[in-house]
C-alpha cells in the first residue's frame, strides 16, 4: 500500500513533450509499432510487422527551418515511412509546414534512379499528435487528390492528424470499453503514473507494460528530463507574460513585431539565448543582433 501511494503522488513528465515523446517511444520500439498500427489502423499484423527507428533527429537543411526536426521517423516492414510529430502550435499554423517536410522526408530517403513504379510500392505517412487546446475537434487526414471530381492522385501519401484532448474525452466516457486507438492516444495524456499503468495494461503484454511505466517513471526523477521540462514551463511562462505586457501597452504593429518585444523582454530577465531560440523560433545569430540593440 504504501509504494502504491508513492507511485501516484510522483509528477509524470506528459509524454506530450516531444522530448518526453522521444526518449519512451525510441526506447520501447515494438510498443511504438503497436501504437502506430493502431492508430493509423493499419491492415498489419503486429507480430509480424518489422519496425526501425531510423532517426528522431532528422534535421532540416534551410536556414528558414531553423530548430525543426521530426520527434520520430519510423519505418514499418521496410515500405512504410512515418514521420511523428508532436504539435502544442495549434495545427492550422504549422501544417503547411509540416506537410513541406514530409515532401522533404520523401525525397531525402529514397535512392538516386528511383522510378515511380519503385516510389508507388513506398507509403509516406505523416502522423500529427495536437496538443493544442483548439485543436480538440480536429480528427482528419489529408491526401493528394484532384479539386474538381475530387480524384486520388496519390494512394501512397497521407496526413493524419489526431487531436490527443478529443480521444482523452472518448476514453474518460467509453473507458476499457473503448477502441484500442482511442486507448493509445490517451496513453499520452495520463496524468500520473496510475492512470499510465491502467490505460497500458489494456494495450499492452505484461512485460512491455512494465518497461514502458518504468521507462516513464524513471524520466520522469531523471534531473536531465526535469531539467529539459522546467525549462519549457519557465519559456512558455515568460513567452505568455511578455505578449501580454505587449497587447497591455497597446503595441498594435504586427506578430513580428511581438515576437521582438517578447524576445527583449526573455533577454532582460537573462535567459538563455539558446532557450529564446526555441521558443522564439528564431536563430541564435538574429537574438544577438537584438540583443545588440539593446547594449547600445
């Protein structure tokens, strides 16, 4: 009873930080496989599907893709290649340039002389995981097909875009009744370790189910992921009180403009630039020229 109590007073770290995302997920590779054939509802069986993790740190090649990389790009019986992203950006902001970098994924791992008979047997999936709070009755896929009579040109190219507030919804009202989707996708919402435990152990064997709690509870009083987690609160919480103290003084002139006055302001409370860079999205080399500005 005792260790019982312990467990659920420990904070977990919410497997909706990318960071957090990562780290379980390319840990635990066959729990990954059998959370991405369930949730994209692929005709595959699990046991016998093969899955490598080819990287979770595809960085991209522009200048103007500063700081983006793919949380996980996963590949699934050698044909099927799936990016996993992680969005707390409400997802009407970000998907143009999402859907750029599966264009890009698509290109940058096929073979030099590949013909489209070859590229067709290959199937690009995006997977989208919003967090945003706006986001909660979004529950689509996108596809490549003609404006007019609506005609697939492409059988072998997807978007799916999965809202994580709508299917923690689903499985607070269905519970162990709920379709094994709806269970994997509130996997990622749990709010304690008890919750994790109970929503894995309706998808999950034993064996895995006790790696995957464990791996969660051991990064979650890891200093390195704490760490990485308090920075992220402590930006977003400057990031909300600097636009706020911009729209109070009546500053009218423009996003950008903001984005410049929050960038000050994380600057004079001596953050680190490297923070400001990922919660700006901005590069380093643009945050010293303001900060520059503000020296002289």
């Amino acid at each position: 009873m005792k260790n019982e109590k312990i467990k659920e007073n420990i904070e977990l770290i919410p497997l909706t930080r990318d960071f957090m995302f990562k780290h379980i997920f390319t840990n635990n590779p066959n729990i990954l496989k059998k959370f991405l054939i369930s949730v994209l509802k692929l005709n595959i069986n699990p046991e016998l599907a093969s899955i490598v993790v080819e990287s979770n740190e595809l960085v991209k090649s522009r200048d103007k893709e500063y700081h983006k990389t793919v949380d996980i790009y996963a590949c699934i019986n050698n044909n099927l290649r799936i990016d996993i992203e992680v969005n707390t950006e409400k997802f009407s902001a970000i998907k143009a340039r999402n859907a750029l970098y599966l264009n890009k994924i698509a290109i940058d791992t096929t073979n030099s002389g590949f013909t489209y008979q070859d590229i067709s047997k290959i199937y690009f999936y995006q997977l989208n995981l919003n967090v945003h709070k706006l986001d909660k009755n979004l529950d689509e896929e996108y596809l490549l097909m003609s404006s007019e009579n609506h005609q697939l040109l492409l059988d072998n190219y997807k978007i799916v875009c999965k809202s994580l507030d709508y299917y923690k919804e689903l499985y607070y009202n269905q519970g162990k009744k709920a379709n094994k989707d709806v269970i994997w996708l509130s996997i990622l919402k749990a709010r304690d370790l008890s919750e994790l435990e109970e929503m894995a152990s309706l998808v999950m064997d034993k064996d895995e189910k006790e790696k995957f709690v464990s791996d969660c509870n051991n990064a979650s009083k890891d200093t390195k992921w704490l760490s990485e987690w308090n920075s992220d609160l402590f930006a977003e919480m400057v990031k909300h009180n600097v636009l706020e103290d911009a729209k109070n003084e009546g500053i009218e002139e423009g996003i950008e403009q903001n984005k410049v006055m929050m960038i000050k302001g994380m600057l004079k409370e001596n953050i680190d630039i490297k923070t400001i860079s990922k919660v700006a999205s901005v590069p380093i080399n643009e945050i010293k020229k303001i900060e520059k500005s503000l020296k002289d």
